[in-house]
C-alpha cells in the first residue's frame, strides 16, 4: 500500500462560542451565516421581503446575498423534535450553498429557543463544519476552520455538544475511508492512537491470542491467516470508584465479502464500512475521556475482515465460542454476531455493570425500519428507556424491539447448542439479539443494530451518507448515565 495515500486520524473540529450576538456589519466578515430567530435581528426586513417575493413560509429558509457576496440564511421557527431541528438546519446550510472549508458564522438571536436548542444548532454547525478524508492530490480536507457561534454561553452543555461532534466525525471519517486503506491492522493501529491521545489503556487479543484461548466463534470468521484481533481500550477516570462500570462493545469488519457465501456486487459497495459500530463505540470512548466522565468504560473492538480464507468457516460447521458454547453455521455472511459472541464473552468477565453492542448487524432491521433509523433491543427496561430517551435527546432516533424467546425456535440445532441464524432470515434482528444474549450472562445488556449508518444524501445534522449514527448517541447516553448517577 501506498503510504502517502493513508490519511490517518481526522483534524480537529472546534467552534469559537461566545454570548454576545453578531451586528449586522459583521456578517460581511464571514462566507456565510446562520441566523437563527427574528426579532430585531440584523436584515430581518430583507429576510421578511425575500420570503414574500418567493411565497415561502415562516418555516422555509429565506436566503439573502449582502452587499460585499457574503450569503445569509435565515431560520425563523424551529420544529419540536432534536431531529427535526437537525434536519431543517443542515437543509438551511444546504440551501445557502456553505462547504467545509468556508467560514461560517452562526447568530442564535435571543427568540431562536432555549439553550438546548441553541446548543443542538451548534452541534449542526460543528458537524456540518466536519469534513471527510479525500484520496488524491487535493488536501484541503485537512485543514478545519473553526465555526462561529454567537448567542450561546460556553459551559458544560456546549463542552458536551463539542464531544459529540467530534465523536461522529470520528465515526464518520473511519467508515468513509476504502477497505484497502483501513484494513483490520490500520484500525487497530488507529484506534490505539486515538485511545494513546486520550489517555486510554489498550490491550490487543490477537488472533493467535483468540486461538489460544478458545474463542473460536471469533476465528471461525477469520480463520488462522486472517488479521485483525479483539483490542480493549480502558477509560479510568482519575476518582478511585467511577459511578458505573459499562462496556462498549462493537463489530468491527472492514470488508465484509460475505465470506464463501458471498454478497451480490451491489451489496458489496458500502461494505468497507462495516466497521461503523466499532467506530462509535472508540469514538465515544475518547470522547467520555474528553469530558472526564466518572464512568469505567471497557471499549472491546471486534476488528477482522470477511473474505474468502482457506480456513475460515462455511455453512454446517460446528464451532464453538470461548464459553464453551457451540454454534451451527448457517450462513458466512453473518460473521457479525459470530464476532460480538466472544467479544460479549470476554467483556461479560469483567463484571460490567451494563454492556451496550453496536454493530451494523442485519439486514432485516434495515427492512423493518429502512435507514433513517435505528434498532435497539435490551434485556432491561430501564437501560432500554435510558436508551431511548438519549436518542431522542440527541437526534438518533433509536426504535425498541422485543427479544421474545419463542423467536428462539428458529436458532434450534440438532447438532450444537445452537444455530447462528435462522435459516429463512426471517425477524433476523430478533433472532440475532438472542444468539448474543447468551453470551452476556446476567449482566445488563443494550444491543444497537445500526440501519441508519448509511442513509443516501445524509441523515439528521448529517449531510454525507456516511452518518456516523451511533457515536453521538452514545456519548449523549453516557453523558446522562453519570448525571443521573451522581
């Protein structure tokens, strides 16, 4: 591999707050503006004249060109819902024409809503701000411009706005990158320097090491030539008892061929990007760090690739995982939750007190919700409804599903203790939920299928189709698990 062409770690986004509102004569100073709200902002009777000669609502963008070419955009009313107000601010920056790149500037007016509103406008302007990584002569991408955002008071909301942001370019960047660039070692690689930069332990499993050690649901995946390996990264907060010791755990495959059964090429496209739930799960690691969150967080990487090896499993195999556990292989393009068993195994030993698994998962939850959305299933009501609430909070929008176990009688084996899949496919995000919760013993466990890691033409704050769903929800989650446990 070409080494010049490897981009490594993103550039740092970052954002300039601060409490006092832009006047009109420095909007000129930027390439574009947000404002956001009315009342005696600067140009509104030119905003207020553009929306009536264009027939639009007060819920439309007005979009005005000042005198030295310098665009405004202004939003006047903000919808209920965190996600609504992504959506219509990432439509408004489209609308106005800003790239990463430009200098932007963001004027919450005092009407525009309440701090939270105000600070999840920021988190758009911050991701919107977030570019991804190129492969060529041009290298503009690496260089970020800091975004301005006036009418906002810099504190702990916004310390948390920033985390997230950085977490879902983070996400973002890895799962854009081409499989041949990011392969099982450059994730490895990557994750431990951005875990090094934060002041997280690692500890690499390798393949060998899985061999040894009898994690043999994991290797059946990878067989004995294959790379990758399960890496821990720890966050230990500097107080000698964290509020709550949680474990991160997430699929990391970055190619996914399906394995001898493998995929049709359209399907194959997006398959560099399979790595999408070990990318959140790093990314909200580093930033808990960041935020010097008083949890224990356990950040297991299931990281491998699928392909064809000579010794890697095919259907009718009998395997067996690292508690003993065998499993009947049904299909080689199920390799996540062959990958999650161990990982969910080992992380169990540790005693956490909840595990959360992230992992673009199954195609069915991508049937049963499309891409706009995500599914989660739990073996706790109260960690489901924490869930849930983070991901309404913070514009992914999660759906609960039920881990009934008459679904169970699909995953039957005549032959082992279990089947890996249901033959016909059918509710396989259920089914799937079921193989892994075996391997979680009684711990408290969350487990988030990632549909909407890939939306075409972006999703939420979002304008790439690689979103990045998961690592702001996870952040936004472990942000209020320690809030409500102080």
């Amino acid at each position: 591999m070409n080494e010049s062409l490897f981009p490594g770690l993103p550039p740092e986004i970052d954002a300039q707050v601060r409490e006092r509102n832009l006047t009109g004569n420095s909007y000129a100073k930027f390439a574009c503006v947000l404002q956001v709200g009315s009342g005696g902002a600067p140009f509104a009777a030119a905003f207020a004249s553009r929306r009536r000669v264009a027939g639009l609502t007060a819920n439309d963008a007005s979009v005005i060109t000042l005198a030295g070419g310098s665009a405004a955009v202004n939003v006047r009313q903000l919808p209920d819902t965190t996600f609504a107000v992504h959506e219509r601010i990432r439509n408004a920056l489209t609308k106005v024409g800003w790239q990463p790149g430009m200098q932007l500037a963001v004027d919450l007016r005092p009407d525009c809503g309440s701090a939270r509103e105000k600070a999840e406008i920021a988190y758009c302007a911050l991701s919107a701000a977030a570019s991804l990584p190129r492969i060529g002569k041009d290298k503009s991408n690496r260089r970020q411009i800091p975004v301005r955002i006036c009418g906002l008071r810099d504190g702990s909301l916004t310390d948390i706005i920033r985390a997230r942001a950085r977490a879902n370019h983070l996400a973002r960047w890895l799962a854009a990158l081409p499989g041949n660039l990011l392969t099982p070692a450059r994730l490895i690689e990557l994750a431990t320097s951005a875990g090094q930069q934060h002041g997280l332990e690692s500890k690499l499993l390798s393949i060998a090491d899985l061999i040894k050690i009898g994690a043999g649901a994991f290797t059946a995946v990878t067989g004995r030539e294959g790379s990758g390996g399960l890496l821990r990264l720890t966050w230990q907060p500097a107080r000698k008892r964290p509020l709550a010791k949680i474990a991160l755990v997430g699929k990391g495959v970055t190619f996914d061929t399906g394995g001898v059964n493998v995929k049709p090429h359209r399907h194959m496209l997006t398959m560099h990007a399979d790595m999408a739930g070990a990318a959140a799960c790093l990314a909200a690691t580093c930033a808990a760090a960041r935020l010097n969150l008083p949890l224990h967080i356990d950040c297991w990487l299931a990281v491998a690739d699928n392909r064809i090896f000579r010794h890697a499993y095919a259907p009718a195999d009998v395997v067996q995982a690292a508690d003993k556990t065998t499993i009947e292989i049904v299909h080689s393009d199920a390799e996540g939750r062959m990958l999650l068993a161990d990982a969910l195994c080992l992380a169990s030993r540790r005693r956490p007190g909840t595990i959360v698994s992230m992992a673009t998962l199954t195609g069915s939850m991508v049937s049963a919700l499309g891409t706009r959305m995500s599914g989660v299933l739990a073996n706790n009501e109260r960690v489901l409804a924490s869930a849930l609430a983070a991901g309404n909070n913070c514009g992914e929008r999660l759906v609960a599903f039920p881990i009934a176990q008459d679904y169970e009688a699909a995953l039957e084996s005549k032959i082992a203790d279990i089947r890996q899949c249901p033959v016909s496919g059918d509710a396989d995000h259920i089914a799937a939920a079921l193989l892994l919760k075996r391997f979680v013993g009684k711990r408290n466990w969350l487990h988030v299928d990632l549909a909407a890691s890939h939306h075409q033409g972006g999703l939420g704050a979002i304008a790439d189709s690689h979103t990045g769903f998961g690592a702001s929800w996870a952040v936004q989650w472990l942000a209020d698990l320690a809030k409500a446990a102080r």
